[in-house]
C-alpha cells in the first residue's frame, strides 16, 4: 500500500467552502488546533445501497457537530444546508458510492495563546473508503476486549457530548494499552468506576433478554448509532435500560457489542480474556446486526428516514 493509503484515488477535499486538490488541502503550523486540540468533528457514513449511494442519519451528524462546537463558543460559518451539499460535493467529486465522511471544525491561524476567541474558524469535510474499523471478521467473529487503566473525564472536565478532537487523547491511551497488550479495543470506566464506553464506541451488554447501556451521566458520547440500535431494539420488543453498568457485569453478561459510525455493531467475544456468554456473537447481537444493515444498506425499507440520497450532479445551463 502506498504512503496515502485509503486515501490513493482520493482527489479532492472540501475546505472552507470549496473543493480543493488533496496535495493542496492544508493548514498552517501555527494554527490553534494543533497546540490546543480546538478542533470539533463528526464521523458519518455514505452506504451504497439497492437504490444509489445514501448518508446515514446525515442531518442527525450535523446537528451533534453544531451542539458540539456551541459548547467551545465556536460558530461554523455554513448552514447545514450548505454543509449537507458539501458532503455531496466531496462524495461526487471523488466518485465514490460507498465511504466513510469527516466533517471537521476547527480554530486556525490566528493569534498564539490559549485563548482562542481570535483565531479563525475552519470547515473541512474530507472522504475516502474505510472497512471494518476493527477487522475484516469482527462483525462476524467479535472483537476481544479488555477493560483499560485509564478513565474518562469527570463531568465537571471536558464535556464527553461535545465530539472534541481533545478529547480523543484519552481514547489515544485506551487505544494504545489495549492494542500493545494484545486486544483489539479497551473499554474505559467512568470516574466513578461504572462502564462507560470503549476508546472510540458506545457499549451494550444483554443480560437475561434486557439490552444496557451507560447513560450519559457515565460520561459517554451519545452516539447516533447507538440511538439508532436502542430504537431497533425497543421496536423489537426489547426493553432498554441506561443504566450506571458495574465492571463486574461486563463477565457475567450474556452478550456485549461495540456500536458506532466506524465499527457498526461488532460483537465483543471476551473482556480480560473471559469470554463473554459462549464466546460467539449471541442472539441479540445479530439481530440488531442484521436490521442495521439491512436499512443502512436498502435491504429493509428505511421507515425512520434514515437515509439522505446522494443526488446526482446537477449540470449548469449556460
């Protein structure tokens, strides 16, 4: 693979309100962003399904990205209107029917200091094709897990709603203890020692037929796929809980599963190298795994309107 990786056949990236070539698509050294982490994100995907590509939960992203960037007191300077055809724009742009999308707002070159009301405001949304973010197999076989050393922020820190590049320093460290120790993800407990989430997931556990998972007082992002499962599953018959989840729950459960814009539903088949129920994807975990799918992919009729249709180019009339 080449030094650009997914990004080979990537050609354009939209920035700050037009599409620019990928070489091109840069910014200064001295921008606020890279000294004090003031950048605010969102990770989406195009699905191509039965009917042409399509955008999950498009608008329900953006929304969480402008509530994201109200708390850092940082106004994006597109509607969402706008920024919903940028996200057209680069999908089309770069020919693609299937792809991951990251939108990203951040404080630019400006003035240097930890203040950062002075610095400019910067909108990115950049595309390119991503896989099993944990695996080829981990939907189908699961993942092994273990619970890391590090802890989320405190309520009173940085706010886990907000989707901060900052905040994502400390996934960096439950990423890494947990990779260098032979596991594909970590799972973090929140400050009072109650299961909060993985280094870049939410979190499920069923037990005896009921589906939990954290509440957001457990310091978690709420995650739009993870709303998009709690109503699959209450559809289904399922009762949901949030609820504060003790560490010990995560042994003695009968299933568990990852969820998010990069990992989809991906079952988790052991934590600490205790295998979770069988050690196999359970009952539950698969099918929530087969109603996802099947509506991100347009093989289950999409009757929550999840979907946003990529539209076709229109042509300009001289």
């Amino acid at each position: 693979m080449s030094q650009k990786g997914p990004f080979e056949n990537i050609g354009w990236i939209w920035m700050n309100g037009r599409l620019v070539e990928f070489d091109k698509a840069t910014t200064h050294v001295m921008s606020h962003a890279l000294h004090y982490g003031s950048g605010l994100f969102e990770g989406i995907r195009c699905y191509n399904t039965t009917q042409g590509p399509a955008i999950f939960r498009l608008r329900e992203h953006l929304v969480r990205l402008e509530h994201s960037c109200k708390v850092y007191r940082m106004e994006i300077p597109y509607t969402r209107e706008e920024l919903e055809q940028a996200c057209f724009e680069a999908i089309r742009s770069n020919g693609l029917e299937e792809c991951y999308i990251r939108p990203i707002v951040y404080r630019g070159f400006g003035t240097v200091g930890l203040n950062p009301l002075k610095s400019p405001v910067e909108v990115v949304i950049a595309v390119w094709p991503w896989g099993r973010y944990l695996g080829d197999d981990a939907m189908e076989n699961g993942v092994d897990a273990c619970v890391s050393s590090w802890r989320r922020s405190g309520l009173g820190s940085s706010p886990a709603l907000a989707k901060a590049t900052a905040n994502y320093m400390n996934s960096q460290l439950i990423k890494m203890e947990a990779i260098t120790n032979g596991y594909a993800e970590g799972i973090a407990l929140d400050s009072n020692g109650y299961v909060s989430e993985g280094a870049g997931e939410n979190i499920f556990l069923v037990q005896d037929g009921h589906l939990y998972t954290p509440p957001v007082s457990s310091t978690i992002l709420p995650g739009i796929t993870r709303n998009s499962i709690m109503t699959l599953a209450e559809e289904a018959g399922i009762e949901v809980r949030r609820v504060a989840i003790p560490r010990g729950m995560l042994y003695t459960c009968d299933e568990a599963f990852f969820t998010g814009t990069a990992v989809e539903v991906t079952p988790i088949r052991s934590v600490d190298r205790i295998a979770v129920g069988d050690g196999k994807p359970g009952e539950v975990t698969r099918m929530l795994t087969r109603e996802f799918l099947g509506i991100t992919r347009g093989a289950i009729p999409d009757r929550h309107g999840w979907l946003t249709r990529v539209p076709a180019a229109v042509p300009v009339v001289s």
